[in-house]
C-alpha cells in the first residue's frame, strides 16, 4: 500500500442500523479501516450495533421520525428510495463507501460533475424485489400485495446506478446477480472471520448439532428443526435472534463453544455469502449445508463438509448420516476458513480504494 488510507475522509452509507448482522459487521471493519470518517443511514437506533458505529452516525433520514418506525421500518419500503436521497452528504470527503442490500447505493454522490468516487459494497441486490419474494412474505399475506404494488418503482430506483462508480460483492454469486440485473461487473471481495478468535477448542467433541442463525423464515431452521424430530436418537442446539431475539441471543463466546464442540453445523438456508460456516470450519467443525448460494464458495464437499441438494428434512437427514460416516482432518477444515479472514478482507478493500483514489484527490 503507497498511501496511508487510514488518512482518507470517507462518508459511509448504510441502509439502516437496528441490530449487528452480517452487513453492520462490515461496516464497522470498515469504519475501523476508515476512521475519519461520519455515518449516514436510513434509520438508527443508538446501542443496536457497536460504539464505532453509534459514534460516526450524524445524518439519519426522516424515517427516523415516522410513528413507529424503529420497530416497523420495513413498513415504509416504498419510501426507501426517496428517504436515502434527501440525505445530502458535505462535499468536503475523499471517497463515499455504501453498504447496500437495499437502496444505500442509491445516495447522491457529493462532488456536481466532479463526483467523488462511491465503493458499492453489495451485499446482495435486494432480494425481495428480485425474485426472492417467498424467502420473507407468504403469498396469502396483506404485505405481499402492498409489495407487489411497489415493486415497478424500487425497480426501476435499484436500476440506476449512476451514481457507484466500482461494485464491490462479498461472493461470485452476488457478483452474478449484479451483472445480471444492473449489467455491471464487480469486484469480488469475501467478508472474513476474526482467526485468532474462531479456533479449534481444547475439549473433545460432543455428539450433537449445531444451527445458528436469525429466526426468519428464508433461513430454513424449521428445516432442521423437523429433520432432528424424525431422529430423536440425535440431539440439535439451535441458537440465534428473531422474534424472541432477548431469549434467544447467545454471548459470542457460546457460539464459539459450540463450534468447538459439536459434531457438526447445519445450514439449510440459502445465503448471499453467509460467515457461518466460515467460523464454524475455523473451530474444526464440518458443515452439512443446502448447495446453493455462498455455501457453494466455502464448503468443500468431502473436505469440510457435506452439501443436499433440496430443502426437505429426508435430504437433510441423508447429509447428516453422509457425514457420521466420514472422519474430517480439522486441520483442513481450518485451513479453508483461513481463505476468508478479515485480514484478507482489509487487504482486498484497501487495494479496491487505492485504485479508484488519484494521488491528487487525497487530502492529508
């Protein structure tokens, strides 16, 4: 790296910031990379996320204000659009980086016709307007119709792109569904795992299966959930946040406990990229997993971990006895989960930024 990054002044722009998911875990390693640098976003509620979020957030849009809207935000999808572009950015920034899995790529870009230059880094195109409709809402419910009625305008809203000057995705499957709905190409940059804290444990493992995840229905728990009810010789532990997300929610360091212990991780979901089952491989744990999306790029089959290959508890099942008859080198396993770390991550990003950054454009 020829230049001190860390110097830039950088606007980040993120969709909303209500809880520490997969897309807020980027953002805070970004803000870490970045730190001269200020927040804007849809919708925030101080204490959700992290301290280095909570502290650089200073523009918020007047979703913040509606009734109700910190708990029922996504109540006010149609006006997502215009909400992200009444957020004006100061001009006096070197670079603006957007985490977007919903209009976040969409902010007005400071700079008139000398813009400056705006990182995509996309999650994923939003799912619910691009045929992923039936992973959130049923076909019979009352929000489905009021979707259906709003998705003509958040399509044609998500279609321009103008305004991102490089996309970056956090898979080779998110990079395709750029190309395929906004025709552009994109840098494929994985998000990544703390190593020194995701590690093999002293303890011996335990004959049991691990899930976590958020309690939604597209993640497919109830799939796991029904295949252990047809085995009760088996027992499942199944952690993470929803609806019950207080009773729920589990300390890092139980997660991490479980990695090392079980016999096994389970995702049945299918995700844009998912770090899951990164950490889990980087405690020694095989993943059994639905071949489809990010797994496809983490999960070497026979090596680290057994795919199926439809969602119904009988193919499940058959993965899990697939892996009880197969022994798993955790050393592989581990080194797989090496590909996708946060150093790898800083790296790859910083050479993205420093691309698109002329030496006259850095202020120090």
């Amino acid at each position: 790296m020829n230049r001190d990054l860390s110097q830039l002044r950088v606007w980040f722009v993120h969709d909303w910031l209500t809880g520490l998911r997969g897309g807020e875990k980027v953002l805070l390693e970004l803000v870490r990379m970045f730190p001269n640098s200020r927040i804007a976003t849809l919708l925030h509620i101080p204490g959700s996320t992290h301290p280095d979020i909570d502290t650089r957030v200073v523009k918020t849009s007047f979703l913040q204000k509606l009734p109700g809207a910190a708990k029922h935000y996504r109540n006010y999808l149609p006006l997502f659009p215009r909400a992200i572009q009444s957020l004006a950015l100061d001009d006096d920034c070197d670079l603006v980086i957007s985490v977007s899995h919903a209009v976040a790529k969409g902010i007005r870009v400071p700079g008139g016709g000398g813009r400056k230059p705006h990182v995509c880094f996309c999650n994923t195109p939003m799912r619910y307007i691009w045929g992923m409709e039936d992973h959130y809402l049923s076909k019979r419910s009352p929000k489905r119709l009021a979707l259906k009625a709003a998705t003509p305008s958040l399509r044609r809203f998500d279609l321009k792109n103008d305004g991102v000057t490089q996309f970056v995705a956090n898979s080779k499957n998110v990079a395709e569904r750029i190309r395929r709905f906004y025709n552009r190409d994109a840098i494929v940059v994985y998000t990544g795992i703390d190593e020194t804290y995701f590690t093999p444990g002293p303890a011996p493992r335990q004959e049991y299966y691990f899930a976590l995840s958020a309690l939604v229905p597209y993640k497919r728990i109830d799939l796991a959930v029904e295949a252990f009810l047809q085995m009760p010789s088996r027992r499942l532990v199944v952690a993470g946040s929803g609806p019950e997300e207080a009773r729920l929610r589990q300390p890092d360091d139980v997660v991490r406990t479980h990695y090392q212990r079980c016999c096994g991780f389970l995702f049945p979901g299918e995700e844009d990229f998912g770090l899951t089952p990164v950490e889990a491989q980087a405690c020694g744990a095989p993943v059994i997993a639905y071949r489809a999306g990010g797994a496809t790029e983490t999960v070497v089959e026979g090596t680290t971990g057994v795919f199926f290959d439809e969602q119904a508890p009988a193919a499940m099942i058959r993965a899990i006895e697939t892996r009880e008859s197969r022994n798993f080198d955790p050393a592989a396993l581990r080194a797989n989960a090496l590909k996708f770390t946060m150093t790898e991550f800083r790296a790859r990003m910083a050479r993205v930024v420093e691309s698109l950054l002329p030496a006259r454009n850095v202020q120090n």
